[in-house]
C-alpha cells in the first residue's frame, strides 16, 4: 500500500462522515414534516417528506464505502505505514 491508498482511504472516511450527515438531515427532515402534518399544514409536510425521502438514502452509500474502508488487510497496511512513518 502507497501513501495513494492511504490518502484515498481517508478521503473516502471523509465521506462517509459527510454522507452520515446527510442522512441525520433526513432524519431532522422527517421529523420536521411529522410536526407539519399534525398541525394541518400537509403541502409543507409533503415537501419536507420528500426531502427526508432523499436525505435518507445517503445511508446506503455511507454503510458501502465505510465497509470498503474497513477491510482487514487495508487496515492493517495502514497501521503498517503509520508506525513505518512514526519510526523515521
């Protein structure tokens, strides 16, 4: 493993993070249209469910590319290179 892999594998856990809280938005999202609809206001619901419905889905990419990231032989070639550098 090159410091490519290294470097992309934390970009990629950069990601993940991002992707993670895209889908907390949906949550909030959801919530928020839950509180719409009870009060009356269902075109506002609507609209918030809808973007709780899209907001959601960033799960799936973040579940995918966080288990790529932690597969056993990548993990253990970083921490191979982390105490390589920290010798020098």
């Amino acid at each position: 493993m090159n410091l490519f892999k290294l470097y992309s594998r934390d970009i990629l856990g950069l990601s993940v993070i991002g992707f993670f809280i895209l889908s907390v938005l949906g949550i909030i999202f959801g919530t928020i249209a839950l509180f719409n609809y009870t009060s009356g206001n269902t075109a506002l619901a609507l609209s918030n469910a809808h973007l709780a419905a899209i907001h959601v889905t960033f799960v799936i990419p973040a579940l995918i590319i966080g288990h790529y990231i932690n597969r056993p032989t990548w993990v253990t070639a970083v921490e191979k290179i982390k105490f390589a550098r920290e010798i020098k």
